[in-house]
C-alpha cells in the first residue's frame, strides 16, 4: 500500500472523528491525535472542516493555530511562536521535524548537514544522522518497531500488529526488509558524509500553503513554456538533420558517380594498354618467327650446297686424291 493511500486512509479516520466532535474540547483532542499520530502528514481536510474553522473564535484558537502549524510550518516557526502556542508533546516535535525536512525537499535536492542541523535543532552529526535514517528515510517502518500506537491504520490491536510483524520479520530476508523500509520512508536518498549532505532522491508531498498554489501554476507554465521551446528546437533539429541527411545522400550519390566514372576510366586505360602489349607481343613474336624461319631456311640451303659438293668430289676424274697428289713430282 502506497503513501497516498495510507494518508487519505488516515484523514477520512480523523476527518470523521473530527466531524463527530460536538464541542470545543472533543475536537482539540482530535487535532492533538491528528497531529501526534506518527504516519499521518498531511492536515489541510482536518484544517478545512467548518467545525475546526469555529475554533477562531473561541479560547481553543491556539489549537487550530497548532494545526496551522502542522500543515504549513516548520520546527524553527514554532520557536519562534512557542509563548502563544500549546506545548508539543515529543511525538509532536518529532512529527514537526520530519515536516521541516519535507519542506526543505521540496526546493533543494542537496540539502547540507550544516543547514539541517541549524533548521532542526541538532547539535552533532551523528545525531543528524540517526534522525535522518530513522525518523525520516525508515519513518514508518520504525514507527512499527517502536510499536507506536497505529492500529487504525493496520488493522487490529497494537500487539497483534507487532505480532504479525515479528513473524513476517523472521520468514524474510534482509534485503525485501531493506526495501520495505524504503519504500515505507518519507524522504528516500543518500547520506554524503565526505561532502556532508543528504542527497534527496524522493520526499513526500506536504499540504499546500496559501499562495503556494500560484507559485506552483507560474512553475507549471514556465515549465510549458521551456518544454513548447525545447520542442521547437528539436523540431528545428529534426529539420536539420532531415535536410543534412538528403545532402549527404545527394554528396554519396555523387561520389558514387564519380567512383563509377574513374572504374569505366581506368578500365578503358587498362584494356588499350592490354591492346598495346598484346600487338607488341604479337609483333615480337613474328620477327622471332621470321628470323627463325630464315635461320631454318639458310641452313637447310646450306645442307644441299654441301652435300652437292661432296657429290661432285666423289665422282671418276674428278678431283685427285689427297695421297695421289703428294706422290706427284713438283714442279
């Protein structure tokens, strides 16, 4: 069960109580319940009832101002008027406490220990700490440790919520308690002790205060306007990036071109350099073969001649012997 659905729970419980209050002193003691009670933080439905306005005018107005206080103020308001209010019982201050971290959250995500401290009456960090953890960031979970009474909100008696609680506790594990403490919280974040701030993740909503409902329909509408602007720019970009695009294209398209023309290029270059080699290949080859055939063809003219020659030597009254014509006289 969500926050919202916890709260509204709460307030229709006091807001009926309230409304069934016939007479001044009932109805301070509903507003001290309300006020004190450790779940519940929100009062503007109490606030509004017409019986609880009525309180102006009489001698119990200190505990609608007390209201007031609750629903729209912070620790360091109450100091400042403690002489005209009720005292606060602890269960209130700590409640009071817990609002003035929600308040501070609203407009700060970082908030520094120093001004945590200041705004809450903390003399030390350690203190500071431990109220964060568990009074702000694990409230509710706590709240059911401490066995507080909230058995409206639970359903049954205190003792069999704390039972039913034990039980649940020892079947689950470590870490779904973790998460159950968190997701129970009223401010969830993280502690920096290096730099000395919590940083606010997630702080439950507070009543709104008179004239905070302006304030918050200027912030909308700025908000509009920055995100109306933001959707021009992007739409100004879109734009860009679409015309961008169609240059590119075009820019792809004409290297593309210019590549294709380069590759028909150099394959023309490349086929009549081809044509020029293979021609004087073609030529190279017929001198060899030229000369080759003249070659073939002188040395078969050169065979006939000798073997002619060797003819006419052999014959009778030819020529003379080489023996013969040495045992010859000289002349």
């Amino acid at each position: 069960m969500d926050i919202e659905q916890r709260q509204s729970e709460l307030i229709d419980h006091f807001v009926k109580q309230a409304t069934a209050a016939s007479n001044a002193p009932a109805l301070t003691s509903v507003i001290v319940d309300a006020t004190s009670h450790p779940l519940l933080f929100a009062f503007s439905e109490i606030l509004d009832l017409p019986n609880v306005v009525q309180l102006e005018a009489t001698d119990s107005k200190v505990y609608l101002d007390m209201l007031r206080l609750f629903a729209h103020g912070i620790w360091s308001d109450y100091k400042s008027n403690a002489e005209r209010l009720p005292q606060l019982v602890p269960d209130q201050i700590l409640k009071l406490k817990q609002l003035t971290v929600l308040t501070l959250a609203e407009t700060h995500k970082v908030l520094p220990y120093d001004q945590l401290m200041q705004e809450l009456d903390v003399t030390n960090v350690r203190e500071l700490e431990d109220f964060l953890i568990n009074e702000c960031m694990y409230a509710r979970i706590m709240t059911a440790f401490n066995g507080r009474n909230h058995g409206s909100l639970l359903g049954g008696s205190d003792y069999h919520c704390r039972t039913e609680l034990l039980k649940w506790l020892n079947c689950a594990c470590l870490s779904i308690l973790c998460a159950f403490m968190q997701l129970w919280g009223i401010v969830r974040g993280k502690l920096d002790q290096l730099r000395r701030c919590l940083e606010v993740q997630f702080a439950a909503g507070r009543d709104l205060r008179p004239g905070q409902l302006g304030n918050m329909i200027q912030t909308l509408s700025n908000w509009l306007s920055t995100s109306e602007n933001m959707l021009v720019s992007i739409q100004d970009k879109i734009k860009w990036a679409d015309s961008m695009s169609e240059v590119d294209k075009k820019h792809r398209k004409d290297v593309e071109e210019k590549v294709d023309e380069v590759k028909k290029s150099l394959f023309k270059a490349i086929l009549c350099n081809l044509k020029c080699l293979f021609f004087m290949i073609g030529i190279y080859w017929s001198t060899c073969l030229t000369y080759i055939v003249a070659e073939v063809t002188h040395c078969k003219q050169g065979d006939i001649d000798f073997r002619g020659h060797e003819e006419i030597c052999s014959e009778s009254g030819g020529v003379m012997d080489y023996e013969e014509d040495r045992s010859r006289p000289k002349r």
